[in-house]
C-alpha cells in the first residue's frame, strides 16, 4: 500500500510543476507579446538635423554689384504677388491640411482632378462655394486654379 501512496504523490507532484512552470511560462509570454516596442527613430526626431541640413547648403556670396545693378536687379523681378492683383473678396492663405490637397476641376467629388496642393503651401482664396463646402483657389507661384474642400486653408496675415 504505500508504494500507492508514493505513486499518487509523485504524480500530484510532477502535476504541480508543470501547472507552475506552466503558469510563469504563459505569463512571461503574455507579457513579451503585450507590450509596445521601442519608438523607432527617424533622422527628423533628430533636433540637430535640421541645423545640420541648413549648413550642408552653401548659399553663394552675391559680388558687390554697383548700385544701378541692385536697381536693375530689383525692378525685372516683381514679386508674384504683385503679378496678379487679388479680386475683391479674395484673400491669401496656407494649406493647414497634414496630406495636402487634391485641387479639381469644378466643387465637387466628381470633378477631375487637376493636380495637388502640399502642406503649408501658400495660395490665393478666390471665392466660395454658396454652401462654404467648397473654395475656389490659385496657387501663387503659377497660374493654376481650381476647387478644393472647404476648411483646409488658413487665412495668412
């Protein structure tokens, strides 16, 4: 009779180890899988990186040009803005939108696309659409106009 009773505490035994081992198993596991990695790092997270991008370009000296050059120089380049002059009502403005802006062909979804807008790119507000949904813009540096949602443009000034 009592080599039962080894047999049944032997295997009670053994039972309680593989449920405590396979407890703490589990558990370090879950733990390894729940938590969140490491933030990755990219060269713009640098705060140095941009200082360092502004000294990689070398802008170039202008010679001492004599005074009737800098007049010359400063009459044949007007500056865009004065270009074309805002109609009435209209206003200058930046994109605020992170992704940019799809610029249509007429104020709708349906319109075609005539190209895009980036992030922080300035541009003229022309006119709205009677609902607001929609403004009707002009990029500064070229003549390209046309429609785009409402609400993703900051007036600058």
């Amino acid at each position: 009779m009592r080599w039962v009773a080894k047999t049944f505490v032997g295997i009670f035994v053994a039972v309680g180890i593989l449920v405590v081992g396979g407890y703490f198993a589990a558990n370090y596991l879950i733990t390894q899988f729940t938590k969140l990695p490491d933030r990755p790092t990219f060269p713009n997270d640098d705060p140095n990186y941009l200082k360092n991008q502004a000294k990689a370009i070398v802008k170039p000296k202008p010679s001492n040009p004599s005074s009737s050059d800098k007049n010359k120089a400063t009459s044949s380049n007007p500056e865009s803005k004065l270009d074309k002059p805002l109609p009435p009502g209209a206003f200058e403005g930046k994109v605020i939108q992170p992704i940019g802006l799809v610029l249509r062909q007429s104020a709708s979804l349906d319109g075609a696309p005539a190209g895009g807008i980036g992030f922080n790119e300035k541009v003229v507000v022309l006119e709205s659409s009677p609902d607001g949904n929609w403004q009707k813009v002009r990029l500064m540096n070229s003549d390209r106009e046309g429609w785009v949602k409402g609400g993703n443009i900051e007036k600058v000034q």
